[in-house]
C-alpha cells in the first residue's frame, strides 16, 4: 500500500491537528483518484476539529490532479487538473472522490485559486440562484468582505443585479466596493440598510437581529437566504411576522451546501466559476497562503477572526 498523509485530529498535540501517516484510499468505481495540491479552510469544519474524536479527518475544499480515473470511466482522465468537494477528509495527500463533484480547472487558474473555490464559491452561486433572475433587482448581501460574500458580491454584480453590501467595519469598505458593489453599508444590526430597500434577494451569513431585520425589508415575492449565524447571539432571530408576511409571497430559504450538492453535484457550477476566474471575471479573495505544515497557525487565525478572505494551505 502506498504512503499517504493526512491532517486528522489529535487531542494530544496543540491546536488538535497533525499531519499524519493514514490508509490509502480504496476508490468506488465511480471514484477518481486526486493527489492534492492545495487545499481552503471553512469555518464550519474548522469548529468541528476542535471537538471531533481522535483520528477524524478534516476538510471539505481542494484542488490537485487525477492519479487515477474512475474505473466506471466517468469523470476526468488521468492527468487533469481539478478542483472539487468532499463532505469530510480532503485535507490529505490523496483522495478519492465521486467524479460528480469534479470540475475541470482552465489552465490559468491556479490550484490556489480553484481552492477557495467549492465551499464558499458554490454556497454563493447557489444562494444567489434562489433570486432568479436579478438584472436590474436589489440584492443586499451581509457579511460581505467574508469569504462567501465576497464571492457572492462578485457574481451579483455580474448578474447585472444592483449590489448592496453590508459590512461591520468600516475599513472593509473599499474591498466589497472593488468586488463590485454598488453601495456599502456599514452597519451591526442592518438597520442602516433599510433605506436602500426593499430587497428582492437577500443573502445574510449573521443571523440575530441581522437575520429579523433582514426579513422586514424584502420586496414582494422577494427570498433572504440565511446560510450561515456568525452572531454572538447564534440560533435566536426576534422579527415581526407582520412586516414579513405583509410583503406577500416573501420567502425564508436556509441553505446548507451539502444539503444542496447531495440533490445537485457541484460540478457543472464549479466549472462555471473556474471559468470565470480564467476569464478575470471572478477573483478570490485570499488572506492567507501558506504550507499545509502551518495547519495549526492557519486555524487559529480563522477561529480567533483574524482573517475575512480565504485561508489557502498548499501540499
């Protein structure tokens, strides 16, 4: 059996993770075989690490190269570049993954590039995709310098939607206006962005009183998706039904992406962003880039919220 390594969790050392010797993966016949190159960090998996049993394996986004084509001959051929997602363990040398969620990378893009891109980059597109068609529509996106927001303000705005981001600090500012925004609000509880409303899309990563605001300033027919509660005040949204329902035919979507990719893979719309990067239409957004190596500091940047953009660790 072939060496391959991995970062799994390890009480016993600090930070929890270690780089480690694990079994080579035996793949289905639906599976290919990918060497990693690069993999990105998400806060949700990050958070699971400090809590999981000895021996879990992280990791939902990477990037690398077929080893070995699916044995059903689905998928990419030996050689070719990818990116994709797995629901956990793709933080390792090698992998094996369902060829449905494999897209391949244009020659410009760059394993680091592609690797910011299945997590945060699909939550965005399908997010954004709840709104239908936006040309000329308002669309007010929160949390909008973080990861998935700025890739969310980026594909509005090509769209042809009228982008409003929202963020906290007011030093965020000149990041969501260059990602495309039209208007940037700062604000804690959303309550500035009322005057800019009423929304026909509304995509919120806060919840709280973020989340009850949101729900009072949509337009007729209009959706707030709500995909994540990065809110001290996490699980408790206070609103008023009537300003909600008042609206008429108003929606409230929670999206969790595995949840979506199990029902439509993401290769199709991960090719699509790759493409746009290629294109110079799509940039991410990368905070911090070093060797896999630097496993634990990297964490701890993300858990201590040092970093907004992506965190990007190479093999």
């Amino acid at each position: 059996m072939s060496s391959n390594r991995a970062i799994v969790v390890d009480p016993s050392v600090k930070g929890r993770l270690a780089i480690q010797e694990v079994a080579s993966p035996t793949p289905l016949p639906s599976e290919a075989l990918v060497r990693v190159a690069a993999i990105s960090l998400n806060l949700g998996e990050v958070r699971r690490s400090t809590t999981a049993e000895a021996g879990w394996q992280p990791g939902w986004d990477f990037a690398g190269t077929v080893e070995q084509q699916a044995a059903d001959g689905s998928g990419p051929r030996q050689g070719t570049r990818v990116v994709g997602v797995l629901s956990v363990g793709a933080w390792a040398e090698v992998i094996a993954v369902p060829t449905p969620m494999l897209a391949e990378l244009p020659d410009t893009v760059t394993f680091s590039q592609a690797a910011t891109l299945p997590v945060a980059g699909l939550t965005a597109y399908r997010a954004l995709e709840k709104g239908g068609f936006l040309v000329g529509k308002r669309v007010l996106i929160t949390g909008a310098s973080g990861g998935v927001g700025h890739f969310a303000v980026q594909l509005a705005h090509i769209a042809g939607a009228q982008v409003i981001g929202v963020a906290r600090r007011a030093e965020r500012v000149a990041d969501i206006r260059q990602a495309g925004a039209h208007h940037v609000i700062v604000s804690e509880d959303l309550e500035a962005a009322r005057q800019s409303g009423p929304y026909h899309l509304i995509l919120d990563a806060v919840g709280g009183n973020v989340l009850g605001n949101a729900l009072s300033m949509l337009a007729p027919g209009g959706t707030a998706v709500s995909y994540g509660s990065s809110s001290d005040l996490q699980g408790t949204v206070t609103f008023k039904p009537q300003a909600f329902y008042w609206a008429g035919g108003a929606n409230l979507y929670g999206l969790i992406i595995f949840h979506e990719l199990a029902r439509h893979p993401g290769s199709e719309d991960l090719g699509i962003l790759a493409r746009l990067i290629a294109d110079g239409r799509l940039h991410p957004h990368i905070d911090l880039e070093l060797s896999w190596t630097h496993i634990v500091d990297a964490v701890q940047s993300l858990l201590e919220r040092r970093i907004t953009g992506k965190v990007v660790l190479t093999l």
